[in-house]
C-alpha cells in the first residue's frame, strides 16, 4: 500500500517519549524515537548499519544511542560518531533521520524527504494544552486499515447501534446532517434539536436534565486527522451547556495496522478527577471495547475477501450517511496519486 509522505504524521503523544528509547514502527518502517539531555527529542531509524540489530535494543548514552550488538554509537542525525573497534567510524555507517517536531503535547514526524519538511504546515492544536481546558490522553493499536477507523468517525450514526448503551439515541434518525468540503478538508456535522442527554453525557449535568440541543461537528484532513466537537444545551438551562472536543490522530503501522492516538478537551470542571475517570472508561468501552472490535471485524472479512485495504475495490454499498467518508478517501488518494507525479500540496487545518 502507498501512503501519503510529504506531510505531517503523529509519531507519539510527548508524554510517551522520556529519557528511554522509545521504538514504534510508522508506515512499515521501524523508527527509533529519544531525548536529548536538553529534553530535545529525535527520530532515526531502528536499526544498526553493521548487521542490522535494533537500535532500540541497545542503550542510551548521553545524547548517542549504543547499538546493543557491537557497540557503535549514533547520533540523533543518524551518524555514527564512535566506533569501538577503530580509530574511525565507517564513513557508510548511518541511518536515516526524520524531522520531528514537537508541539502542543504531540511529536510530529515526517516521512519524505527531510529538505521538504515544514513545520509551519502542522495543524494547530493549541487546545489540547491550552490553560482553561483539561486534555485526558490515550491511545491503542488497532488492527485495521486506517480509514476504516476514519470510516467510522466520520459516520455518527452508527453511535446508536456500537454504543447504544453510552451514547445512544434514538434522535439521530431525526438529525440534521450536512458534509462541506473544504480544499483537503471534510465537514460532517449533526443537528438535534431535540435529543435525551446520551448516558456518557449525564454525569456531566447538574440537575435532572433530560432534554437538550445536541450537535455534534467532524473535521477530517490528510492524512488521518479528526477532531470532533461536541455541544450538549439543555432546553431549561442554555447557561449550563457542555461543549468538549475529541481529537483522533491516525497514523499507519501497516497498511493493515494503526496508531490510534485518541484525547478528550474539556473547558469545564477542569479539576474534577471523577470527571477524568468517567472519560477514561468512555475511552476504554466506548472505543477499545466497542469501536475496534468492530473495525477489526471488518478488516478481517476484507482479508478473507481478498482486498484487505482497499474497501471502494469491494464495491461497497453506499448508504446517505457515507457521504463524508467517500469525500475524505476520494480526497487522500487524489493527494496520494499527485504526489506519486511529483506535485506537492499543503495540506494544513
């Protein structure tokens, strides 16, 4: 499978990467990630010159990484700068660096060519970090193609069927749905006027709310990017609305795996730890235990079907509510089929 490389990818959530080697495979190659002792972090790749061993099985030493086989040491640029059996590192024995940059609370990797590398390019979330908002991280690998998962984002519907008993209600089959596509961005966005608080929401209200104005708003961009905001007014109270964003990060292991790096913002009750704990087990059934089974399950009968990425080659039916997801595939594989030409597109949100 081809992937998208002249943009940016998550390599980690910042919390992740310490002062240990810290390995990951990102779109079939293995890529070694670590901190400087200035806190700088860098990625080269997994693996040792000589007779190939992993990186990620030897050391750290101050600001180089020992190779666990034969010792020689390596920069975070990828040069070998000792060698402890000559005077003189091999002039060939390097390995490829990538451009990493970190940003609000995210280390972000690049793929293609370092020289081609800009940060000013890398989507903005300064909400996940900013101070009058509380961010609860998590993240899985899920053992599907990674637009099955944006599939899945994209289309809320299915809320009422995989997460019936969290998220569930029957309003949606009343909704307002409109898809705006803008440049390489996708907009999917639900309207219900009139919706029972979700069992996920109530903890959230104080009070016997029971009716409220439900919208919920999806932003996808290359090559796997979405956020998804959420506002809940109650009727009686409209002072007491709860507004919270999800962000949903997705990078390819494989082409038939994938980092899903997942987080909840809120701007409300910041310091209230049940509330933390309440989004920690929304994330763990709503979506390790509810939305990847499912996902996975799919990916499996595409296996067996014989096209275990390419799910438009099925022929698929096409329901009203797939409308999002067709524009963002249709959309990343024009980007994917011009790169492959030699054209360049700045995909930024």
């Amino acid at each position: 499978m081809t992937f998208l490389k002249y943009t940016w990818y998550v390599a980690a959530w910042s919390h992740e990467v310490t002062d240990q080697l810290f390995a990951r495979t990102l779109l079939g190659q293995r890529v070694l990630i670590y901190r400087k002792q200035n806190g700088e972090a860098v990625a080269i790749a997994d693996y040792c010159p000589h007779r190939f061993a992993p990186l990620s099985a030897g050391r750290l030493k101050g600001d180089f990484v020992e190779c666990g086989y034969h010792g020689l040491q390596f920069d975070g640029s990828g040069r070998c700068v000792h060698n402890p059996h000559g005077t003189v590192a091999p002039q060939a024995a390097s390995v490829p660096a990538y451009p990493l940059v970190e940003r609000h609370g995210i280390l972000w990797i690049w793929p293609g060519d370092a020289e081609k590398a800009d940060d000013a390019v890398i989507p903005d979330y300064a909400y996940l970090t900013a101070e009058n908002s509380k961010t609860v991280y998590g993240g899985t690998l899920v053992r599907a193609n990674n637009q099955l998962i944006v599939d899945n984002l994209l289309d809320a519907s299915h809320t009422q069927y995989v997460h019936q008993d969290l998220l569930g209600t029957e309003a949606f089959a009343k909704s307002t749905h409109e898809v705006i596509e803008e440049g390489t961005a996708v907009h999917s966005n639900y309207l219900i006027p009139d919706s029972r608080v979700p069992e996920a929401y109530r903890p959230y209200f104080d009070g016997d709310t029971r009716v409220v104005e439900f919208s919920v708003n999806f932003h996808w961009q290359p090559p796997g990017l979405v956020r998804n905001r959420v506002s809940l007014t109650p009727h009686d109270r409209p002072d007491n609305a709860i507004r919270r964003t999800g962000t949903h990060l997705l990078t390819p292991e494989t082409a038939t795996t994938t980092h899903y790096f997942f987080s909840h913002t809120r701007n409300f009750r910041l310091s209230d730890l049940r509330i933390d704990e309440q989004v920690r087990r929304w994330q763990k059934e709503g979506l390790t235990e509810q939305d990847v089974p499912m996902i996975e399950a799919c990916q499996e009968v595409m296996r067996h079907m014989g096209e275990p990425t390419d799910l438009d080659a099925l022929r698929p039916v096409l329901l009203s509510l797939d409308t999002a997801c067709v524009k963002a595939r249709r959309i990343l594989t024009k980007l994917i089929e011009a790169e492959q030409h030699g054209q360049r597109f700045a995909v930024k949100g």
